[in-house]
C-alpha cells in the first residue's frame, strides 16, 4: 500500500483527497501546514507527497526547496489554485515532479499519482554509467567518488532517459516526464536542458557517449 502525505491547509479539501485516495486503497496522512510537512517526512517515509502552494509556516515551495536539499527524493506533486508558467517552472526546478491547478478532476489527479508512481517504482535508486553514479535518491550525481553539480531539472531528465535506455525517447515524453502537462516546454528548451547534461557527464559534449541524438525524434541514453 503506497503512504501518500498531502499537505493542505484548507480542511475540506484535504478531507476530499483524503476520502477519495482510501478509496483507491492509499494510505493518507494530512499535514496542514507546512512546518508540520517537513517534520513528517524527516520521520516517516512517504511514497508521495501532494503540496499545496498557499500554506501558513512555510510555503510549498520552500517546503519543496528544503525537501531536496535535506535529500528527501519522495514524488512531489505541487497543487495550486492559480499559478503563472514562471512559477510552475519555478517549482519544477526547485524538484518538484508534477503541477495540478485547482479546481482539478479526481480522476485526472488519481491518473497524475499512478503515472508518477509508476515512474518512481520503475526507476532504479542507483544507476552506474562509466566513472559516474546517479544516486536518485540521494538527489545527486558523482564522478569518479566526487559529487558534480546536477540541477533537479537535469536529475529528472537522467532518470527518464535511464529509465528507457537503450531505446529513443521522444521530446514528448520527456517533456511529460520531467515537466508534467501543466507547463508549456518548447523543444528548444529541452534541448537546452540536455546539453547542460551533456556538459556535465560527456568527456565531449558534442560527441556525445551517454545521451546520444536521435534525428526527428530525441534522444537515446546509451549506458
């Protein structure tokens, strides 16, 4: 049975997701804030999280930010009544997985926890690659025993494009997986993002090893 901590202050919503995910057999637990948030999850593990933006204490972001920065990996998915693209690309950068505005579908939400469920169970925790090592749990990617600088962003692509390695992914589910549905992405800023990566862990950007082009569909992860 997968916990899931939904973090909301408005009691009748959080009494609605709380109902509607037993009924889907979910374990829930209900912070209303977001101090009390980030002390749940330093104690309990959670195979989810559903956080809401507008909280007393701590905000959604900031409880997202010290999440990741404490090595919390648990799925992230931001709930909203209203947010601008910069701010939901805020969140996603900050590590958040996904982004729902209110008012949602319960079956549009219960469709975004199975898919980021799925991913997160099809994901291994470490993945070795050369003298690298993707830790996605711990948040972090090191080379050779020593930690490189990854954005959440990047970490999201590499375990997408690990997750189907050996096989081309297309902008659009990367998009999909990385960003969610609620953001608009256009292909040039994903293949920004990519080259960032690339920087990272290819001893030759433009020749790559690891994350190689696939014309008129994507990209391929070759390790």
């Amino acid at each position: 049975m997968s916990r899931i901590l939904v973090v909301e202050d408005d009691s009748t919503i959080a009494r609605g997701l709380e109902d509607d995910l037993r009924l889907e057999g979910y374990e829930v637990v209900v912070a209303p804030n977001g101090e009390e948030a980030l002390r749940r999850t330093a104690g309990e593990p959670f195979d989810l999280i559903l956080l809401d933006v507008m909280l007393p204490r701590k905000d959604g972001f900031q409880v997202c930010r010290e999440l990741r920065k404490s090595g919390v990996r648990t799925p992230v998915i931001i709930l909203t009544a209203k947010a601008s693209e910069a701010e939901k690309v805020m969140g996603l950068e900050l590590g958040a997985d996904d982004y729902v505005t209110k008012p949602f579908s319960p079956a549009e939400l219960r469709a975004r926890i199975k898919a980021l469920l799925r991913r997160t169970y099809d994901s291994p925790a470490r993945y070795r690659f050369g003298e690298f090592e993707a830790d996605f749990e711990r948040f972090e990617v090191r080379r050779a025993g020593s930690p490189i600088h990854v954005t959440p962003i990047e970490l999201k692509l590499l375990a997408a494009l690990v997750r189907n390695r050996g096989r081309a992914v297309t902008r659009a589910v990367l998009k999909e997986e990385v960003w969610g549905t609620e953001v608009f992405m256009t292909d040039r800023v994903i293949d920004t993002h990519v080259a960032n990566l690339r920087k990272k862990i290819e001893a030759d950007s433009t020749d790559a090893r690891w994350v190689t082009s696939v014309r008129g569909i994507g990209y391929r992860f070759e390790g």
